[in-house]
C-alpha cells in the first residue's frame, strides 16, 4: 500500500541524511530520531519495516473504499431475500457498483495493487477450486502459492476488490458445504469424494454462467477490456514469487455436478461484508 511504502522510503532516506550529516549509520540512535522530527515524521516513519504484506494489513482504507464497501453491503444483505427476483436485483446492483468504483479507478489511476492470503489446505481440493473459479469473477486474479504447511490460494487486485474476494472466500467456505448437504438431503445415494468433486466444480460452472449472463447485460465489451487489463497490470506487479494453475481434474459423477450447476446458478454471496482484520480461511479436506 501506498503509505507503507512511503514511511519505508522516509525511513531509508532518514538513514542517507544520518549518513551525510555524520559521516556514519548509527542506526536509530537518538541523532536518526531528530532527522526524522525535523521533517515531521513520526513513529510510522522511525519504526519503519519492510515487512509488506504485514504492514499492509494495518492500514485502514480510504473513505471512498469504506463508502463503497458499505453500500455493496446492504446490497448484498438483500440477496438474503426470499424473494428470488429481489435477491437477483440486489446482486446484479452490487456487480454495477463494483464495476464502476473499478472503471473510475482505471481512469483516476487511484488504487495500486494488494495481495491477500483469504484461504489454506493440506493439499488442493475440489472446493478449493470451485472458490477458485468463483472468485475470478469478482474482478480479483486468484492464485496458487505453495509452502511448508499446504496450499494457499491468495488473491490479487486492487484494495477495494482484495476486500470483497476475501469476504467472498469467507463465505464460499461454509456455503458450498450448506450446498453439499442440502444436496443429499433429497439425494442420500450421492457419496463418496467423486460425487462431492463433482457437486462442487458444478456449482463453480453453474455460477460463472450465470455471472457471464448478468456480465454481458450490464458491462460493455469496451469496458470489459478495460478491467482486464488493469487487472493484468496488477498481476504483473506481485507476479514475479506467485504460480497460477490448476489441478488437474479427477474423474467426474454427471448427475452430481448437474446438481451442482443448479445450485450455483442460484448461488447468492449474502451477508455483510465483515469489516474485522481479514484472517486467512482454513478448509478442510
């Protein structure tokens, strides 16, 4: 974020000015600590760290990203709604907003690029992917990252949309399971992980054509460019230590993704946004 990298290039040249005053780096000394008051910097500045993506997470966003926030938010409190045609209003009005703060963005040139942890597993699953998918329709580039204790999937875009892709990964992970048990409830002879792998990349498919639909009604071809390439800039500037990809895909049960396709093509993201620190999400296998 811009202002993290700000208090780290204050501090930086703080020590070139501690240098050129003194003849040595005596690092943060009493003498450091008068440089950075005789320009106005505080403790951001003196304490400055180059950890990035800790530092980020500490910085609160900006009133027109909270505004927006907010307002996507009721919309998203109606898609809760009984009412199936109301429900669609609501989700299909949060798409516009979204795709306007990101248009006015691009003109602007006001928003730089985040990135953020917002699930983790032992190992990639077929839920992990269905949040996957999903998430690429939230104007975010989902991506793989691999370490010691699993897989993690992070997204990447600007700070407004890191936001709401982290509250989305959020909600996905309890809603497909939701999805899955209702599912058997009427369907008791679906079992085992194929027709569970099946039922969720269905629920992906099943939403990204509905979300494809409600796209071409809404959002112009012209504009549609415009979004992906800024997302594509912002991809290149964190790109370099990330990996896309995708599992390779295991055997498939039809009637079971059918299913699934179903019930993502009813699929809402309902609720408020939580406006708490963002953690990152633990799925199980």
């Amino acid at each position: 974020k811009q202002k993290v990298w700000k208090d780290i290039l204050r501090h930086e040249l703080a020590h070139f000015f501690q240098f050129m005053s003194t003849g040595t780096l005596s690092g943060h000394d009493q003498n450091f600590r008068e440089i950075c008051e005789s320009f106005g910097w505080g403790d951001s500045v003196f304490k400055a760290k180059s950890h990035l993506e800790t530092e980020n997470l500490k910085i609160e966003g900006d009133l027109k990203t909270e505004a927006l926030l907010s307002k996507v938010q009721k919309l998203l409190s109606l898609a809760d709604s009984s009412n199936s045609h109301e429900s669609e209003l609501a989700t299909i009005k949060a798409n516009q907003l979204i795709v306007k703060h990101n248009l006015q963005n691009i003109q602007n040139q006001s928003e730089e690029a985040c990135l953020l942890r917002v699930c983790e597993a032992a190992r990639n699953n077929s839920k992990l992917q269905a949040i996957y998918d999903i998430l690429t329709t939230f104007m975010v580039q989902p991506v793989f990252n691999h370490g010691k204790k699993g897989i993690y999937l992070e997204v990447i875009g600007s700070k407004t949309n890191v936001k709401i892709a982290d509250y989305v990964a959020s909600f996905l992970e309890d809603e497909l399971e939701q999805l899955w048990k209702k599912t058997r409830i009427t369907n008791s002879d679906l079992k085992g992980a194929k027709a569970r792998n099946s039922f969720f990349r269905g629920v992906a498919k099943g939403y990204l054509e509905k979300h494809k639909a409600i796209t071409l009604e809404t959002v112009s071809g012209k504009d549609l460019i415009l979004l992906n390439r800024q997302l594509q800039t912002q991809v290149n500037m964190v790109y370099g230590r990330l990996g896309t990809g995708r599992s390779s895909q295991s055997s498939t049960d039809t009637r079971s993704e059918n299913l699934g396709k179903k019930a993502g093509s009813l699929l809402n993201i309902r609720r408020g946004l939580n406006s708490s620190e963002s953690k990152t999400h633990l799925l199980g296998q």
